[in-house]
C-alpha cells in the first residue's frame, strides 16, 4: 500500500504504480515495444548496456528518449556475479567499488549524449547488489545514490514494501516467460490493495533473447494496463522516483544540463 503522504503526489491519487523494464537494449525494443507503449499511451523504462546494439542503434534509441521513455543505466559490460555465461573480466566479485562507479559514470555520460539526460536510474545487471568478495564485499546500493535517483536493486518477486522503502534497493519481478493471466490477476489484485510494481523483462518475443515474454503475453499486458488507466498509473522508474522524491531535483548527477525539465533533460 502507497503511504497517503506519498498517494497524495501521484496523478489523480492512483492507488496502483506499474513501471515497464525492459533491459538490455534489444532491437524489439525500439522496433516494436516502443511503438507499442506509445499507441496506447504509455511509457518505460529501457535499461541500456552499452555492449549491447545500444551504440549501433543510437539514433533510434535517441527517438525512444525523445518520445519519453527513460534509458535507464545498466552498466558499460553488464557486470554479474558467477553467471555461466560470465567473462571473468566482468565478474562483479572482481570489480572494486571504484571500477563500478567508474563504468556507471562512463555510462551515464554517453546516455546524457543521447538524450540530455542528468537524471536517471539504474537497472541492477543480474539484479545483484554486491560488488567484491570475502570482507570487501560493498552493496550497490550505498553507491547508486551519487549517480542516481533510484536503483531498481534486487529480485524480490514482489512490490515495492513501502513500509521498509529503499530507494536504491526498490525491489522487482521478472516477468519472462509470464502469462497475462497470472499478470492480470496479480495486477487486478494490486489494483484494489494499492501498490508499486516494477515488472522487468528482456525480449518480446525469442528473437533477441532467450528470456522473453511472448508477443501476444505482452500485447496483451500492454492493452490491460491502457484499459484501466483510470486507477493504474504507468510510468517509468525515474518518473515515479521524481513525482514521489520530494529532493529528486537536488540529486546527483552526471553534470549539468543548461535547460532542463522536471526530468533532468535538456531541451532544444
């Protein structure tokens, strides 16, 4: 449930928050979700790793900030902890708490290249929050707050607990391989209990990525959420962060923009 003080900064006094994540800068991301979000009026968060198609697809991803989705930050490399498929250089228990704020820096100036950015959060790579090992393990979240106005943290498979909030540590659920039944349910759910759920996801569809939600899954999810704008609120992480911050504008960040809106973002 939304603390009131906080309920009373949400547009029309919506008692359900859903942020769409979409991570890894996919080409269905620009090519068909963003697309799709816009039809129906809706907006997300694209968190973007810069070894991903980001940089060879610039000028579309630029036309997704344009449009007012937030890219999020999600590393240079996509560092994890002890994945399989893990490159030993990017193994978050080899990184210092240094060599990831350097690469979160990196990352936040070439976004502010592409979308004039200053503010944005960040998109957990595998969801961790540990850099290091043994006694030099350092949480993300007690770095994320010089770079960022929110961390999307950890899988919790839940929403956001409001009654122990963390803003670097938000908490999510992935919904790869989820069904709009079971997603319509939890949402109808949310909707009458009040709340604030960031569902993450990689591809739509097995094209671009083998954790997927299908088309027609998503499709569906996204007219849902359209449906029933009048008592659920979508919008991206870094919207959601600012409207219920009230110091959001005070942050971090990765330099200054010389006119900005409420989000941080140059313009014109």
């Amino acid at each position: 449930m939304i603390p009131e003080a906080l309920l009373a900064r949400v547009p029309d006094r919506r008692r359900c928050i859903v942020s769409l994540c979409y991570d890894d800068a996919l080409p269905c991301h620009h090519e068909m979700v963003a697309p799709l979000l816009e039809t129906h009026g809706l907006r997300a968060t694209f968190y973007t790793h810069l070894q991903s198609r980001f940089l060879p697809d610039v000028d579309r991803w630029r036309g997704v900030a344009a449009a007012g989705h937030e890219l999020g930050n999600h590393t240079v490399f996509h560092p994890c902890q002890d994945q399989k498929w893990l490159d030993r250089t990017h193994n978050l228990r080899h990184y210092t708490p240094r060599r990831w704020c350097d690469e979160v820096q990196l990352a936040n100036a070439v976004l502010q290249t592409v979308d004039g950015c200053t503010r944005r959060t960040f998109g957990n790579t595998c969801h961790d929050n540990r850099v290091g090992e043994g006694e030099g393990v350092v949480l993300i979240e007690t770095l994320a707050p010089n770079y960022f106005i929110a961390a999307r943290g950890e899988h919790t498979r839940r929403a956001v607990d409001f009654s122990s909030l963390n803003w670097f540590n938000l908490g999510n659920r992935v919904i790869d391989g989820a069904s709009f039944a079971e997603l319509s349910t939890e949402l109808s759910a949310l909707a009458q209990a009040g709340g604030w759920i960031l569902y993450t996801m990689h591809g739509v569809g097995p094209r671009d990525h083998e954790l997927h939600i299908a088309v027609d899954q998503h499709r569906r999810l996204i007219e849902w959420l359209a449906a029933h704008d009048d008592a659920v609120w979508v919008a991206p992480v870094r919207t959601v962060a600012e409207t219920l911050q009230p110091s959001a504008d005070t942050r971090a960040l990765s330099g200054a923009a010389t006119s900005s809106d409420r989000d941080g973002c140059a313009r014109g």
